[in-house]
C-alpha cells in the first residue's frame, strides 16, 4: 500500500473512531500531529514582545546589544538570525564567540589540547546552532568554514567582513575586550552582542557590558534592546526565582 493511500485509511479509521467515541460519551480521540519537515527548525516567532523587538532590530542595525536575564532567548534568537541570512546568501559565515571564563569552578587541568579544554565554554553556542541546523549540518559547516566557534582570545587582530558575528555572555567581558570586539565588525558584516549584567562571572565593576551599552545607546545606528523576566520562555520558575534572587 502506498504512503497516500495508508494516509487516507489512517484519516477513515480515525473519523470512524471518533464517532464511536462520541456516540458512547467518551472524549474525542485527538488527530496525530503531522510529520514536521526539517526546515520548521529554521523559522522562529518571538515569545513575548521584547523578543519581537529584538528580531526587528537585528534585522534593520549592522550593530545590536541584546541585554536581558537568563533564558529570555537573547543567544538563540541571535543565532537563529545568524543561520536565516546564511542560509539566504546575505553572508559567507557566521562566527561565534564567549569568553572562555570559568563559573566560580576550576577546569584548567581538564585533559586534552586547547579545542578540548575550550569546548565546554563553547559548548552552548553549539547546541544552539545544533538545535536551528542539525548536528551532521553543524559539523559540515564547520569543516567546510562557514562556520566558527571561537574564544574571544582568538578575535584579536582580525577584520571580519560578510559575516554574521554573535559575541555571546559579553557580561564576562571587560570594558577593552568588548570594545577590541567591537571594532572587530567589518563590510557587509552584522554583529550581535548578547549578556545579563547582572550575572557576571567576573569580579566587581570589570565587566564592561553595562558601559559600553550605555554609551553605544547615543548612536543612532546602533541597537540597544533591554530584555525583562517577562521575556523569559524557560521554566515559569526562573522568571520568578530571578525576581528575588
């Protein structure tokens, strides 16, 4: 039997059960869900309208600062759009960077050479890009270089133009290496900076996210969207627990 054929026989049975169902007072049986194509991975819509405004301003601004509390989708937004306009042509690669800045742990002495020690601090940017692409995907752009995922140590000195730059947990950035960043950006090239100022990993006063935000905020061209726990799509829990945290 055919794939449209066994369709139309799996519609009939469910019809013929649900008028059973119906005629003996039970609930309605529920039609099973269509199988999704891949792509739907790649098409988002904004949770809340903070996340509307912040797509908005990726999509007009060469430059956005993306500031908000944790899970209010400030990084998978980011790369999210960074994936759209590889995929439409409207950049030759997207890279990706954090600091590589320990949590209050220490894991200096994990074993390995530096991609080893580096990959759980890059480890969030590839899941994100692993749940907009697929993992075989991911893999083949990184071989093939259209994709980076780099520590922001290895940003210093490059120009990079078409391209699609995400600076990720920038709270852990100090003031010079957001502004080394910064002038990073090059041609045809858009960059999104994203962090929480109120979870920095750094001692007080020397992340520099707070700062540069505020001074960016004077230029017009520049996009600085301020992101709230109403934003949060996470656990209901976190918007309420970071309210008294």
């Amino acid at each position: 039997m055919g794939k449209r054929s066994s369709q139309v026989t799996s519609v009939i049975h469910l019809a013929s059960a649900q008028r059973t169902a119906a005629a003996a007072g039970r609930p309605e049986i529920a039609p099973p869900e269509p199988e999704r194509e891949q792509s739907w991975r790649r098409k988002i819509r904004p949770q809340s309208e903070g996340q509307r405004r912040l797509m908005a301003a990726i999509g007009q601004h060469n430059l956005t600062v993306a500031l908000g509390p944790a899970g209010s989708g400030k990084t998978y937004i980011a790369v999210s759009a960074a994936v759209a306009a590889l995929d439409a042509g409207e950049v030759a690669r997207i890279v990706l960077t954090r600091p590589a800045v320990e949590a209050g742990e220490r894991l200096g002495y994990l074993p390995g050479d530096i991609g080893d020690k580096l990959a759980p601090y890059l480890r969030p940017l590839n899941d994100a890009l692993s749940e907009r692409l697929g993992g075989k995907r991911v893999k083949q752009l990184v071989t093939e270089g259209a994709i980076e995922i780099a520590p922001i140590a290895f940003m210093r000195g490059r120009t990079l133009n078409n391209a699609f730059i995400v600076i990720d947990e920038a709270q852990n950035c100090t003031y010079g290496q957001i502004k080394m960043l910064l002038t990073r950006l090059g041609w045809h090239s858009t960059m999104v900076v994203t962090g929480d100022p109120d979870q920095s990993d750094l001692l007080d006063g020397l992340s520099g996210l707070a700062e540069i935000a505020r001074r960016l905020e004077a230029i017009a061209d520049v996009a600085v969207v301020r992101l709230d726990e109403g934003d949060i799509v996470r656990h209901r829990l976190v918007a309420d627990m970071l309210t008294v945290l």
